[in-house]
C-alpha cells in the first residue's frame, strides 16, 4: 500500500513546510553536482564532466534553531503520518507522506549519503552521475555486463534502495532523448508515446507574457537539447505546427524565437555551419537569475482580474504611484501588480485541493 494523499490540512503541515524551508536550501548545495531538477541543468552536467569535492558543512544551527531542534522536529513529522481511508484511519509507520513537503527533502537527503560510495566509483571512472529525485542517470564507457555487475552488488548496500538498470545505446531521462552513436553524443528533446501538441491557447483570456514565455521556453529547450542542425529545425518545426494548431500567429512565434536568440547575443542566424558553435555558447550562458526572497512586511500585493481592457493597468498604477508617492515614506512599500483568471465554466467545475 503506497497512500497518496493531500497533506494541506495534516496537523504537521507548518512544521513540515517550515522544516523543509529550512533544510531543502542546505541539500541543495550539497547535492549540486549529482541531483537536477530539471533537463538544462543535465545538458549542461553531460557537457562538463568533472568530479568534485565535498566540503561538509559544519553547522550548529540553521535559521535559528539547535541541530538537535531540527531533528526531533523531523523525526516527529515523519513519524505522524495518518490517513483516513473508507471511514478508518490509519498510521503510516514506514517512508514519508507525499503530501508533506519534508519528505521529499528528506528522502534526497538520504539518498545523498546513500550514494556516496556509487557516486564516487562513477566519477573516478571518468563518468557522470545524475539524479532526479529516484531517476538515475548515468553515463560511463564500461561494458554493459560489467555496468549490471555494479548495479547487483550496488543493491547490497541498503536494503531499502534496489535499482532496476535500463542500459544501452540510448536512453531518455526526463524530457531528453540520449544516444551513442558511433562515440559521438547526440541528443534531442524526448516526447512520451502520450504526448499531445496542447498549450495554452492563444485566445484564452490570460495575460500576453504567459503566452510568451511558452514558444520562449521551447524554442530555447529545442537549441540547448539537439545536438544536430537538423533534430534543431525537426524540433522547431514541430512546435511552430504545434503552436499554429493553438491559435498562435505565425510572426509572434517568429518574435518569440528571435527573443531567444536576442537574450543569449546572438545575432547571427543559426546555420548548419555555426549551430554547435553557438550551441554550446548558449548551454555554457544560460542565464539563471537568482531569486530574491520576498519581504511581506514591506510588500504590498494587488490583483486584478485579466482582461484585454485593462491590460495596461499595472503600467498605469506605477506610473501614478511614483507620481504621488516618490517623495513619501510609503514609498519605502514595494507594490506587485498581479492578475487573477476570469472565473469561466472551467473554473466553476473544477474544484482544486
């Protein structure tokens, strides 16, 4: 039995979202060079294979609290995982609820320390080691015999994680598509058997920079994913037709793509000639801007619901705010325009949790 329920109003829910803001910041230091959270950051690991050092982090507190504090707090969290279930209640005496959001910061963490010894013969044999959350990637020139060898005695060391090897040629982890050909790496973006070309379309009532950042970010998955010219312009064109199908017009694909280009330098147009060579420039450049922590006591947060009518809207209020208030101590408040979705038929049939 593997119980799957939502922990939104489990009696340690605080607890465990403050535990986890705590620690999640610390694993994920830690855990830089063998967890990923996303297919970029393995484009970016496959084409910098390096080993690393750990440097442990001597901490006596974190946030404020004891070490000691941190642990009885998680350990009771953990150990007070209860469900109701046709009428009865149960107590879940082994693993983590996964509604509760310390328990996929502690089975990282456990994992982490767990695969130290994996990790370390993976590197000193001149391969790379990913994971993603229980997905593991691995590239490493041994014979495949050998690989299943590993992963056998690997299975010995907990009894509580066994691996299953998919080993070959090719492979697909996470949304990209990897193979060895003839010692040359290719790569492309991988589409499930269940994929379906279905974004949000163009005529929906939501604001216009969602509807950009949807072909930005494909288009700029596409070049950092295919390895080839031609898997680049295959992919292009298959989300171009994807994107038309929802209603998008073709010159604000065109724009979206240019934007691209445009955020990474490059003014050249992309060639069979010059592809690797920008690629690779893109893939070692991707810009990751840092997220500031928001401060709610001096953040003022204002929504309005989205239509093309007032689209202008957060423009104007700016506008007026540092007109009237510029000079004034209440400028020191820090005001967020955001916008709420019009309450259509859709919204009036799904409930969410």
């Amino acid at each position: 039995l593997h119980p799957i329920v939502s922990g939104l109003k489990h009696p340690t829910i605080k607890i465990s979202t403050y535990l986890d803001q705590l620690l999640r910041p610390i694993f994920d230091k830690i855990g830089l060079k063998t967890t990923t959270t996303s297919g970029f950051e393995v484009m970016k690991q496959v084409y910098e294979w390096s080993t690393y050092n750990l440097h442990y982090l001597e901490l006596k507190q974190i946030g404020g609290l004891k070490i000691e504090t941190i642990i009885r707090l998680s350990r009771f969290v953990m150990k007070n995982n209860y469900f109701l279930y046709e009428d009865q209640y149960y107590h879940q005496i082994r693993g983590g609820a996964m509604g509760s959001p310390l328990t996929l910061t502690i089975a990282n963490c456990y994992m982490f320390f767990s695969e130290r010894n994996i990790v370390k013969q993976i590197t000193n044999a001149g391969g790379i080691y990913v994971r993603y959350i229980d997905d593991i990637f691995i590239i490493i020139n041994w014979p495949e015999r050998h690989l299943n060898k590993q992963i056998d005695q690997w299975n010995t060391l907990d009894s509580n994680i066994q691996l299953k090897a998919q080993a070959g040629q090719s492979i697909n982890f996470l949304d990209i598509y990897i193979e060895n050909i003839n010692a040359d790496l290719f790569t492309k973006v991988y589409h499930k058997p269940s994929y379906e070309p279905y974004y949000l379309p163009f005529n929906s009532v939501h604001p216009l920079h969602m509807k950009k950042n949807i072909p930005f970010a494909m288009f700029l998955r596409a070049i950092i994913y295919c390895s080839t010219f031609k898997a680049f312009l295959d992919e292009r064109e298959d989300l171009r037709m994807a994107l038309l199908l929802n209603k998008y017009p073709g010159k604000f694909i065109d724009n979206q793509f240019n934007r691209v280009l445009k955020k990474c330098n490059i003014t050249q147009l992309l060639t069979s000639n010059n592809y690797n060579t920008i690629r690779k420039n893109i893939i070692y450049n991707i810009i990751e801007e840092e997220k500031i922590p928001t401060d709610h006591y001096r953040t003022m947060f204002i929504h309005f619901t989205y239509c093309l009518n007032i689209r202008t809207l957060p423009k104007k209020f700016h506008t007026l705010w540092n007109k009237y208030f510029s000079e004034s101590l209440i400028n020191e408040i820090i005001s967020v325009i955001g916008t709420r979705n019009v309450q259509n038929l859709q919204k009036q049939l799904v409930k969410n949790k």
